[in-house]
C-alpha cells in the first residue's frame, strides 16, 4: 500500500480497454466513500485535488487524509493534482508527495503550451512523478475553470502528436465534446469519436484523459430538485458513450460533478425528512454512502475497472 503513479495503471488500461476513475475529493467523507467504493471492487484508484479543494481544505489536511486512506484500505493510491494553472503550483505539489500533476496549458498558443508544460514535465520526471496535460478547451463550469462555448475547442489530432512528442507527457487530456459541470450539452449529447480515433492512431501508446466526464445522473438530480433543490435541465455524458471511448484509448475518466450531485441529493434529503436534527454525522454518513454507492456504480458499470488492481 503506497502513493503510486499511474503508469502501470495505464499500461494495463490500454491492454484491457477499460479506464480508471479520477475522483475529485474536497473533504474527509468524499475521501472516506470513494476509497470504500474502490476497495469493494478491488479497483485501481486515482484521487485528484483541484485549485479549489487546495484552497478549502488546504493542502497539508488532504495530503494527511489521502495517506490515513492508504493505511486504512490497504489500496496503492495516486494522488493527482487536477487543472494546476502554472509551474508554481505542480512544483509545490511534487514537492508535498502527490504522484502525478496536471499542467493545464490549453489557454495558451501551442508553441507556448509546448513550451510550459515541457518545463512542468522536466521537473516533475525528475522527482518521479508523471505529467498529464491537455491540448484543446472545453467548455463549461466547474471549481475554478470557465470557459464559455465560443472559447471552447476540440484536440487537433496532428497538433496532439506533436505536442507529445515536444513535451514527453505521460497523458494526454483531449476535447472531443464533453464540458466541465451539470450542463454539459444544450442538445443531444455528442462526442466525437472519430476525432478521438484519429489520436489514437497518431498516439498509440499514450494514455488519453477524458475531462468533464460525470454522467450528471438523473436520480440525483431529481432528488435535489425533489428536495428544494433548483437545477433544471442538467445534462451529463450517457454512460454508454463513456463505455465507448474506454475502448479507445481513455484509460482515465475525470468525475467530480456526480460526487457533488450525491453528496448534495443525500443532504437535501436528510434535511427535509429530519428537520429537528443537527448533527453533522447524521447527515454526513448518509452522504458518504451515497458517493460510495455511485462510485462503485461508476468503476463496475461504467469503467469497467472491476478487480483490475
């Protein structure tokens, strides 16, 4: 049981077409739930930290919690610094002991992505620790990232090969149509398969990421919204297009809007049907298992990361 990095995760991912989930956590109990999903379904696991969990939680309580994890489920872990905006950021995150960090370039030219994250890969291999980064924009809100539907872009597979080959990434966060939160398609969900085979092709021994991947799941949204809640017309990725682009190269599925939305659901609930009662773990638990319960949805039904650690 340890802090590992994701390259024999992704080597296997590709030989057995499935994917690993990349959960965001934020707090103890979101930890405590997806840890649990992972271990009954004796899964490979990534936990990722954005800009925003590191602000809330702060690093060193997560970096603490991450590794009582370890300890208590026997799991080897990677522990990942999601969308890191700048050098600065992924440098402290090697330094603290995360195994992989994400440099996210994309707002930037690609000579000037290249050359970025080319310097965050340089320093990172040098500590052993591996290098996602990301070459196109997708839309959407979540945490810290916005960007509109005009900015958004889709991968251009030539300009992928080139810049894995510059930058000598460990993987590869592509744009083919998903976006970043609860409202991810306006109309018919659509990814762009096509696209995603033709970077394949061009990068056949790169691990892909997908971003912006949480199903939005019907169940909890309703429940929210049954529940005082107000989200009208969310609208996630149909599981069945996650299943199919984990057969083409995805060996890492990013969710953090399902976690929100479950936590979220399971609170709203508890509040309404127990009005007199304030204790935080009797709402916590429940919201706990609720993520534990999707979670384990996620890696057996979707991924299909079952009994691949």
């Amino acid at each position: 049981m340890a802090f590992v990095t994701t390259r024999e995760m992704f080597a296997k991912s590709l030989q057995g077409d499935y994917a690993v989930g990349a959960f965001n956590v934020n707090n103890m109990e979101i930890i405590q739930g997806i840890v649990d999903a992972a271990k009954i379904e004796n899964a490979p696991l990534i936990l990722q930290v954005s800009a925003g969990a590191r602000k809330y939680a702060k690093p060193i309580y997560l970096l603490k919690l991450v590794e009582a994890a370890i300890e208590d489920s026997g799991l080897d872990i990677c522990l990942h610094l999601d969308h890191g905006e700048d050098f600065d950021i992924c440098k402290k995150c090697v330094d603290d002991g995360f195994t992989s960090v994400m440099f996210d370039g994309s707002k930037y030219p690609l000579a000037e992505n290249i050359a970025r994250t080319k310097e965050v890969v340089e320093y990172a291999h040098s500590k052993s620790v591996v290098v996602e980064a990301e070459l196109g924009r997708l839309a959407g809100i979540e945490d810290s990232i916005k960007v509109d539907g005009r900015s958004a872009s889709f991968t251009d597979p030539e300009e992928a090969a080139e810049f894995v080959a510059k930058t000598g990434v460990d993987s590869l966060a592509v744009a083919i149509g998903t976006s970043h939160g609860a409202y991810k398609f306006k109309g018919e969900p659509f990814l762009d398969f096509e696209r995603l085979e033709q970077i394949r092709a061009l990068l056949p021994g790169t691990p892909l990421v997908l971003h912006g991947a949480s199903t939005v799941l019907p169940e909890f949204v309703a429940r929210c919204n049954e529940y005082g809640g107000n989200i009208p017309g969310a609208k996630g990725v149909p599981e069945e297009m996650i299943r199919t682009a984990c057969k083409h190269g995805v060996c890492k599925v990013n969710i953090d809007t399902d976690l929100r939305l479950a936590m979220t659901a399971e609170i709203r609930r508890y509040f309404i049907e127990n009005p007199a009662e304030f204790d935080p773990r009797k709402y916590l638990g429940p919201a706990r298992d609720a993520i534990r319960d999707m979670v384990q949805h996620k890696i057996k039904n979707v991924l299909g990361a079952s009994n691949q650690r």
